[in-house]
C-alpha cells in the first residue's frame, strides 16, 4: 500500500511538472496578501506579453518552500529572500549539511523590509516582545529566520515567546481581532495586508536603533539598515529605521539560458512600463549582487551593460 501511495505521489509529480513546462514556466511567488504575489503576477504578465516567455506566477509559501519547489522541479522561477537563498546554497543554518544548489539567480528587484508590526502601544521596542503572543511567519517563508535573529539581536529566543506561524494576511486579521500582540512581515513597504490593517486599526511600526542594526547586520550579512519613510502607512508620522534583504529571482535549470536572457531583457528594458510600484526599483547594479552565482542567460544580459557577476551552470 506504501509503495502503491508513493507511486501515485511520483506520478502526480511528473504529470504536474510536465504541465507547467507545456504552458511555460511556472513562478512560485508568496501568499496572496504580500507583495510577492502581488508584484510576481505583474512581471509575469509583462514577461509573457513583451516577449516569447510564457510565464505564469502562483500563489507560494515563502522562500524556503519556493526553494524546495525549484529543486523538485515543480516549478522553474521563485521569489526568495537572498539570506534564505543564501543559507540554502551553502548549507548553513536550517540547511546544515544538506546544502540545495540546484537554482541560480536572475536578479535582485528590490528591498524587503523586516516590519514589526502591533495594535498595542505598550510595545515600543523588539525586548518589549517577551512574553508575548507573536506571529514569526508562516512555515516555509524568510520571515521565521528573520524573526529569530531579531529575537536574538536582543539576546532572545523562540521560547521567550508565544509563537504563531501565519501567514501576512493571517497575522493582519488576528491583530484587528487581538489574538496576537505582534507580527514580523517582510515585504516591500509599502505591504498590501499592512495597509490595510493601517487604515481600519490603530497600528505601530517597531523601529530599531543603532546598536541593534549592527547587531542584526553580524548575525547576517545580508541585512542592510532600511528606512520606512514616514506617510507609507496610514497614520504613520515618523520615519521607521530597520534592516531589508533582498527580494530576488531564482530560476532552476529548467529556465533555458534564452529564457533567463529574455526575461531579464524585458525587465529592465520595460522597467518605465511595468505597472507596480516597486518597478520603481529596478537598478542593474543593484539587481547585480546578491550572494548567489547567476543563471548564464542572466550573466549574458548583465554582461551587455558591462557588469560582471559570477555564474554557475544551475
């Protein structure tokens, strides 16, 4: 019976991932509430009617499952939080020992926010979460690692807290309900559920000072310190100092080096057309580095602007 279940799971497998290959190449983004999901359907959309790529995004879990789903070849594109990108194709943290190198990059597009949001402004400061119910992103996603390292920026852990797993709109729901005291989003700013939990409850963004940015920043080189300027959210009268990471493509090799090369082209040479605001964003030498050896189609388009960046045959 066990043999007869894992037949049929391999077979959905291949019969899922022959299909997507039929109608184009599948990018997996995030849940529906964060940018991610968002900004992919509007590149994909773009891609797939300025060029000969057929692209489609999906609805996805995070970085560390759309890393997952590139590696069984379930889908071809993903977006990904450069530090988890990171971690995976190195095999540290989580993915100690076990390293997943079967993706490369196509480009860094834009900045995430780590965004520690509450209803309650008791809670004014990162240590103020002790004790407290608090969403740390749902499983599979960027947001968890970020959180922890967050947590341990001011010598904290998981179990100084109540951790929830939930997803942007999940966490934004139980704030306005008040079954949890706080929630990690990392998104770009502005976040669709954050803006919307903005205008019909009072809400706090959770800045960071100094001493604990570089803090964060020695945990993880990825992070870089990020302003949330002040009016990105309703009510919002300050400037929010935090950290980002890099909100990247990541392709398979399923992603022929023409398609990496065109999907790139298209990109960056649309930038002025693509109908979102992080297209805003979009900057060569920014989309350049990220931690990870690129795809060689993404290389070729690079190299045409005269940028270099290393790559490796995924």
């Amino acid at each position: 019976m066990k043999k007869l279940i894992a037949l049929l799971l391999s077979l959905m497998m291949v019969l899922s991932v022959t299909a997507a290959l039929a109608d184009g190449l599948t990018f997996t983004t995030g849940g529906t509430a964060g940018t991610y999901y968002a900004y992919g359907n509007v590149l994909a959309q773009y891609v797939a009617g300025n060029s000969d790529v057929a692209m489609t995004a999906v609805a996805g879990n995070g970085s560390a499952d759309n890393i997952d789903k590139l590696d069984m070849e379930v889908a071809q594109l993903g977006f990904v939080q450069n530090d988890v990108a990171y971690y995976a194709y190195n095999g540290i943290r989580i993915y100690e020992g076990d390293p997943v190198d079967s993706f490369t990059a196509i480009a860094a597009l834009y900045t995430e926010t780590v965004q520690l949001i509450t209803c309650n402004p008791d809670i004014k400061s990162v240590a103020d979460l002790k004790g407290k119910n608090v969403s740390i992103g749902s499983q599979g996603s960027g947001v968890y690692f970020n959180a922890i390292d967050f947590l341990n920026a001011y010598d904290m852990t998981e179990a100084d807290i109540t951790p929830t797993y939930q997803s942007f709109g999940d966490s934004a729901e139980a704030l306005k309900d008040g079954k949890i005291d706080a929630a990690f989003v990392v998104a770009g700013a502005p976040t669709p559920a954050v803006t919307d939990l903005a205008t019909s409850k009072d809400m706090y963004l959770i800045s960071l000072d100094d001493e604990h940015v570089a803090k964060l920043q020695e945990i993880s080189g990825a992070y870089t310190k990020s302003i949330i300027a002040a009016g990105t959210y309703a009510k919002q009268d300050t400037d929010v100092v935090t950290v980002g990471v890099k909100a990247t493509i990541i392709a398979n090799g399923q992603v022929t080096e023409d398609e990496a090369y065109t999907i790139v082209k298209t990109i960056f040479e649309g930038k002025d057309s693509i109908a979102h605001d992080k297209a805003k964003e979009l900057d060569l030498e920014y989309a350049s580095t990220c931690g990870l050896p690129y795809h060689p189609g993404a290389a070729k388009y690079f190299a045409e602007q005269g940028i270099t960046v290393d790559v490796v045959n995924p």
